[in-house]
C-alpha cells in the first residue's frame, strides 16, 4: 500500500509541477501582445470622445522622486522598443515600477500642469521612488536631462 501511495504522489507532484511550468511559460511569454491588442481596443478613435479633465484638481499626494528620461532605443530597452508594458509608447509616458498602470503624475518644475500615464516598468533594481519619463529625442538631448530630484504630484 505504502509503495502505491508514493508512486500515485510522486506521478501527482509531477504532473503538477509540469502544469505550473507550462502556464508560466506561456504567461511569459506573450504577456505584452495581449495587453498591447487589449490596450488598443480601448484606445478612442476620435480624441474629442474622451472624458473631460478638471485642471484644477488637487493631487493625492505630492512626492520627491528620482527623475530621469530614456527613448525607444534597443539600448535603454528589450528588443521591441515602441512596446511598453501597458501598450505603445507615446508622448506623455512614465516608467514606474511603484505606482499601478494608468495612474496620472504631474512634474510641476519643469512640466507646468502637463499630465503624464503610468504604462511601463522600469529594470527590477529600480524600487520606490523612481520614475523615467519617455522622450522621443535624440540620445544626446536625453543625456543633457541627466538625473533629478524632482516633486511629483500623484492623482
């Protein structure tokens, strides 16, 4: 009995640890196009449908963070560099590991009132209280923005 019991556990065990092998390959693997299609159903055709915004809402909370800039170069980024982790890139985009997808920041200093979405992730080394801010620059532009200390308002 004891010996078909660990046969039986030990075919389990497999069999299971296979199974959770596969769905985190496959989860891995094709993540970034599932959410780059989902993203774009979602995106409005006509700008002027979007819902309106109220300029003079105060911020959640006001931060001072670490701020630098980065371009869709494939040495700042993977092998597909217009593809952030939430979609494309475009103008107005941050990189933030701390702060969920879709979260609106504004850097008051040297941005004035522009707002800017959290849809990418920075490298896993970089925790709370970085933000990159993306720029379609050249390599040169985006060296003379350096790193700065900067407030950063959260909405």
């Amino acid at each position: 009995m004891y010996k078909f019991y660990t046969r039986k556990f030990n075919f389990t065990h497999k069999l299971a640890v296979l199974i959770l092998a596969l769905a985190i390959i496959l989860d891995l693997g094709f993540p970034q196009f599932v959410v780059a299609e989902a993203r774009a159903a979602f995106i409005p055709s006509n700008p002027g449908t979007a819902l309106p915004e109220s300029p003079d809402r105060a911020p959640r909370k006001v931060v001072t963070t670490v701020v630098s800039v980065y371009s869709s170069t494939v040495d700042q980024t993977d092998d597909t560099p217009f593809l952030a982790a939430n979609g494309p890139v475009h103008d107005g985009m941050v990189a933030a590991n701390w702060l969920p997808f879709g979260t609106q920041v504004r850097f008051p200093e040297i941005y004035g009132d522009k707002i800017f979405t959290v849809g990418d992730r920075m490298n896993a080394k970089y925790g709370y209280g970085r933000v990159d801010i993306w720029k379609d620059a050249p390599r040169a532009e985006l060296m003379q923005f350096g790193i700065k200390r900067l407030k950063m308002e959260i909405f």
